[in-house]
C-alpha cells in the first residue's frame, strides 16, 4: 500500500474513537483506497471514503458520481427515510491529490451541503499533497442569543461537519508530517 495511505489508515484506526478500515473498498460499482466507519454515539454512523486522485478522473461531474455512489452505499444501511432519521449518516468523499487541484475542485469542496430535508449529512475534502493544504467545508458554528460574551457555539462531536472537519484534519496533518520526514 502506498505509504501515505498508510498512514490515513493508521491514524483512523489509532483516533480516539477508531474507525474500521477496508483496503480497496468496492461499492455501487466504484472503488476507494480506503473505506472507514465508526460509530458516532447518538449522532449516528461516519463514513469515509478516500480516493487517492491521481487514479481517477479527474472532472468535477465524475468526482461527483463517485461521491453520489458513497451516499447510495452509506444510506443502504438505514431503513427509515431521510426525514425521520434520528442518526444520521455522515457521508465524507476524501480525495488525495500529489499534483495539486484546480480552483474548481477547491471550491465545490467548500460549498455546503446541508439540506431542508436532512436525514445524512454529506461533505467533500481533498488533501493538496503538492501544496500541503487540505479544502473542505470548515466548521460549524451555531448563534446563540441570551447568553453574555458567547455568540455561537461549536459541537465538536454532534455535528457531523465538524466530525468530519476534525478528523480530515487530523488525516492531513499526519500525511504532512510523514511527507516532511521522508
């Protein structure tokens, strides 16, 4: 295996609360690197699926079908329509890029994609080997009103955006610092 999906595996299976990792995951007739899960408490269910894209191509319009077919895969293992969902899936495309992107991969990776209908939450990040950045969504804040000296507030473990954030993050720190060490 490549060794920088070496590292996303072991730090995925090392996270404070780890993932279950599959090598070359088949799903809705597409393939990932690597396929996490875990379980997110009563939050619901993360998934990830990490392409490395140097393999694939490269157009927005076929990123997005394999993003699509990650949903299709995630939502097969719920029952309930998306409406009445108390868990959610947390949907997440992760794209590892050596030779850079172009601006309009970076942009649909920071466009939101939180819906009316709700019932999974879903988020596209790609990891910029060449530039050592990561682009994605960001974080989540909510606005609070009535309390003194605090405007909003983070749920680092509840929202499923900031489950995602912080665990690409944390991804793309350890493949940046394995990429300086070698």
């Amino acid at each position: 295996m490549n060794p920088i999906f070496s590292t996303i595996k072991e730090t995925l299976e090392k996270a404070k609360n780890p993932f279950s990792v599959e090598h070359n995951k088949l799903f809705e007739d597409q393939t990932c690197e690597l396929f996490a899960s875990r379980t997110a408490g009563m939050a619901g269910k993360d998934f990830i699926f990490i392409h490395d894209l140097d393999k694939k191509n490269k157009e927005k319009s076929n990123l997005q079908l394999i993003h699509e077919a990650s949903s299709k895969y995630a939502n097969g293992f719920y029952k309930m329509p998306k409406w009445f969902r108390f868990k959610v899936p947390n949907i997440v495309s992760v794209f590892v890029a050596a030779n850079g992107l172009t601006q309009e991969l970076k942009n649909w990776a920071e466009e939101s994609t939180r819906t009316m209908t709700g019932g999974e939450f879903h988020s596209v990040f790609f990891i910029d080997l060449k530039f050592k950045a990561f682009y994605g969504q960001g974080k989540s804040r909510t606005h609070v009103d009535g309390v003194p000296f605090i405007t909003s507030l983070e749920f680092k473990n509840v929202d499923p955006q900031n489950r995602a954030y912080y665990t690409i993050a944390m991804l793309a720190d350890n493949v940046f610092q394995m990429s300086n060490q070698s």
